[in-house]
C-alpha cells in the first residue's frame, strides 16, 4: 500500500514531542510537508501557512492539525475544501458548531475527518471498557491533576477565550470516561476556578449521572506539582476497576493487569489511514459536549492571578 502523502501544520511542542515520533514510524503516511508560522521540519518543504502549503504541494492528500483549538476550524476547512482527509488534534475545535460545520464539509466534498481523542488509545483503555461491560458500575471517580508550567510553558493560549483551560487535559479524563462507560451520562453540577487574570479555569470539580442513579466526580487542576496525578477509579458489583498514568496502567482490585506498552499517537495514525481507506470519518463530540456543559452550568469561582513565571506578579 502507497503511503499517504500528508501536510502537518502547527510545529509546536505536541507535533515534536508526538506527531513527527509517530509520522516517523507509520507505514501509512509520508510526511512530505509542514507548515508553521515559527518552525519548520527538517528534510522537508515547510511553509507559513496551510494556503501556502496546499497551493504549492497539490499532491499532498492528508493534512494533520497541530495548532491550538481557536485558530483550527479555518485551516481545516480550507484543507477539506481543497480535497484533503484532515485529523484534528483535540480538542477538535473551539466550538461544537464549528466542528458539526467540518463534519458537513467532510461529507460534502467525500473525504475523511478524524476528531482524534489520543487518550483513547491508551493501552488500558480498550480493555477496561471490556471489562466493565458485563458489570453494574456504582460510582466513578475522576482525579485529572498536572503542573500547566510544565506541560505548557508560556502557552497564554491555553488560558484564552477557546483555549479551554484546565479542560485541554481535561478533556483527556472525559475521553476515556464517554469510551469506557456502557452509558451516557449527563453534566449535574460543577464549579470552574478561574485566576483574575484570565479567561478560561485553571482547576474544575464536576459532577454527573447516569441511567440508574451511578454517579461520577471529577476533579480536574493545573496547579499541581511534583507528581502528577491522571487516575479513573470504578466501583462495579465485581469488584474496582482503575486506570491510571492516563491510561498506560491497569488495577482490578488492586493487582495490575498485563494492558501493553504506550503507543497513543501511533494508534491515532493508523486510525486515520483506516478512515482514509474505508471513506469514513470519525468525529465524536461527547468529551467536548461535557466541556460545553460545564461552561454553561458551572459556577465561577476566582481565584488569585496566574503567571507562567512565578516571579511576573510578585
């Protein structure tokens, strides 16, 4: 099979730490181009933009986006006007309106968009939901806790009106929670702690329903230093359940279970050639869906400024 020829655009922390590792090693995609507006690729075209990109490289048939959340939807639907598959890094866009409007430019001009939730293919993800399938679950609880300092140095972005906030991780949590669950579940309450000086939370607690009365509380924070806390942890009649390290790690009752090794964005690439070939497009909402809740039924609490260096407000 001939490898699709693919454009990655936004050369920032996530495309070198994941992205170009993975493009590295897939068999189903030639990386042959990148675009930024402030990096470039090694040993191949780069360019500014992605107009540039598709105007001056027309064989290039996928495109992945790497840039943040508010400045996705244009690239994207130039890319699939043009013709091109495209995969969305999450979250998938600022808005869910904007993205219902990719998915319709997808399926309007027959090519392939993929909303990717990376954490998804967490190597304990698959088989947690496996196992919880046959079991009445009673309680989940969510505990999505990790230093923004470290994750996002000076990323002002993050912390902009779309940017999300604390939910860009947190989102990750609300990934794997709508996977793995048998059931939807629906946004009851939830308080958002925003620093006086910005725009979107630094740490929120939510909680929600489902069907029959099972509940489950989230308690997502970007302030946390030293070690760095992503566990989910489900009370089930047979016993409970926990994935931690996001998702890398697997305990039914405390003993761990052989999942594998870690290769999310590995299993993002090979998803989207399947996508490519098939003539579908993958595009789940749910995880942004509960975010959009949050905003609109959470309760604001402010809290001091936030600083990417310590120092800037004392």
């Amino acid at each position: 099979m001939t490898p699709v020829k693919l454009g990655l655009v936004g050369i920032g922390k996530i495309a070198r730490d994941q992205h170009l590792p993975s493009l590295s090693r897939s068999s189903g995609f030639e990386l042959v181009a990148a675009a930024s507006r402030n990096a470039g690729v090694d040993g191949i075209a780069n360019f500014a933009s992605t107009a540039e990109m598709l105007e001056a490289m027309p064989d290039i048939a996928a495109v992945s986006l790497c840039m943040p959340p508010q400045a996705r939807h244009e690239a994207a639907a130039e890319a699939l006007r043009h013709g091109k598959h495209v995969m969305l890094e999450k979250p998938p866009g600022a808005t869910l309106s904007e993205v219902e409007h990719l998915a319709g430019l997808a399926a309007s001009h027959g090519v392939s968009l993929f909303a990717t939730w990376h954490s998804r293919h967490a190597p304990g993800v698959e088989p947690a939901r496996e196992w919880l399938k046959s079991r009445r679950i009673r309680k989940m609880t969510v505990a999505w806790k990790e230093d923004v300092r470290h994750w996002h140095p000076g990323q002002d972005w993050i912390f902009e009106a779309g940017g999300l906030g604390v939910f860009d991780p947190g989102i990750n949590a609300l990934s794997i929670v709508t996977r793995i669950l048998p059931f939807p579940i629906w946004l009851t309450g939830a308080e958002l702690t925003f620093p006086d000086n910005r725009q979107a939370p630094i740490a929120a607690d939510l909680a929600f329903a489902g069907p029959q009365g099972e509940a489950v509380e989230a308690a997502f924070d970007f302030r946390q230093t030293g070690l760095q806390t992503w566990d989910i942890a489900v009370e089930t009649d047979g016993g409970t359940l926990t994935l931690s390290m996001g998702g890398a790690k697997l305990f039914v009752d405390g003993e761990e279970r052989d999942v594998g090794p870690e290769a999310e964005y590995d299993g993002l690439y090979a998803r989207f050639a399947e996508l490519i070939a098939a003539g579908h497009s993958d595009v789940d909402l749910a995880p942004l869906r509960h975010v959009a809740d949050a905003f609109l039924l959470g309760r604001r609490r402010v809290t001091e400024p936030f600083f990417f260096d310590p120092l800037a407000g004392a």
